[in-house]
C-alpha cells in the first residue's frame, strides 16, 4: 500500500550478511553516478559531443551511536591484518514505515570496509558517541 505522505528519513534499518544492525544514526552514498566523456568533433564548434563513460558507486559511510561490539571495527582490521582474507559482504540499506514494515531496500554487493572512526570522547559535550564505518562495494540494486 503506497503512503499517503513521504517516509521519514529515521526508520531504517542495516543489514550485512543476513544480521539486522541496530543503532544507526545515518547512512551515506546511496547513489549512482555516470562519467560523461566529452568528444570534440571537427566543424562543429558550438558544442562538445557528451557520452556516457564507465557507471560508479560511491562507497558507503554507516554512522552509529557507539555501542559495546568491536563487530565493524573488527571487520575492518581483519581487512588491515589480512587483506581479503575476512571475506567480502552483502548487505541492505531498509526502509521503514510507521509501523516498522518494510517499504523499501537497497541492496548493495560484495562490501568491504575501507575505514573505520572510532567514537570522540569530549569532555565539553554531552552529544551520543558515534563510530563510523565506511565500506566500499560493487554496486547497489533497489530490491
């Protein structure tokens, strides 16, 4: 059943491999881009031909209030220590209606985490400690 208002950008949910992923604060680089390649042709000096070029992701960047499990910062090291050794993910980016059913997915393939930010702790604050996560991949299906 379609909303009779657009979807509030909070009710999502992460999955890799299967394993639902609570306590994000936000999911970047859901998109897709095309290089445009310009041609000059001869004669004609108004304009430049423009092409499609090769399709790219963007990499992923999962932020989260901090919680006890090193689960992503292990991931990442085991790449450091390791490099494809750990193995590459699947995952899902889910979107959520008001009562928590599901409205929408964006599936992304063969992940890999290419960074990791452990939290800031600040005396001064009084803000939620956040990690970061950041995975790059070979692409992203709406599911």
């Amino acid at each position: 059943m379609a909303a009779d208002r657009p979807y509030g950008k909070f009710r999502f949910k992460v999955e890799i491999d299967g394993l639902t992923m609570a306590h994000f604060q936000s999911v970047t680089g859901l998109s897709h881009e095309i290089e445009v390649l310009t041609h000059q042709e001869g004669g004609i000096n108004d304009r430049l031909h423009k092409l499609p070029g090769q399709g790219s992701y963007p990499n992923l960047t999962l932020k989260l209030g901090y919680v006890h499990s090193a689960m992503l910062e292990n991931w990442h090291v085991g790449y450091t220590r390791k490099p494809g050794g750990v193995g590459r993910k699947n995952g899902s980016i889910v979107l959520l209606n008001d009562d928590g059913s599901e409205v929408g997915r964006w599936n992304f393939q063969r992940a890999w985490p290419v960074k990791w930010e452990g939290p800031e702790p600040d005396a001064n604050g009084s803000d939620i400690l956040v990690e970061s996560i950041e995975i790059a991949h070979e692409g992203i299906t709406r599911g």
